[in-house]
C-alpha cells in the first residue's frame, strides 16, 4: 500500500510517462515473466489512479463553470 500512496502525490504527466515507460518494457521480448506481471500490476495501479485524477478535475472544473454563472 506504501507504492500507492507514494504514486498519488504525482502528477497525471508523470504517471503517464510512467505507464509509457511500463509499456515499452513490456513490450520487450526479452522480459522475464516474473518483472512482466510486476510491471502489469504497477500498470494496473497506475490507470486506477489516473483514472482518479481526471475524475477530480472533471469536478474541479463543473465546480468552476458553476461558480461562472
């Protein structure tokens, strides 16, 4: 759970470039399945926290527009 939390404090760009650079070594025939599913799994992580952040910009932004009015 430590990762997580660590992973949180970034930035949306930074877990992308992240999840960029997971999926180039993936990508690679010469991984070895055991650092491939570790990989999948911080991949996994990743998104769900993207995911998490565009949600709150999204409501950040509705906030704004409202307040706009």
């Amino acid at each position: 759970m430590k990762k997580m939390a660590e992973k949180k404090t970034k930035t949306i760009e930074e877990n992308m470039m992240r999840l960029s650079e997971i999926n180039t070594q993936m990508n690679d025939s010469s991984i070895k399945l055991e650092e491939s599913f570790k990989l999948y799994k911080e991949g996994i992580e990743l998104v769900e926290i993207c995911k998490k952040q565009l949600v709150d910009v999204e409501k950040e932004i509705e906030i704004l527009e409202e307040q706009g009015k």
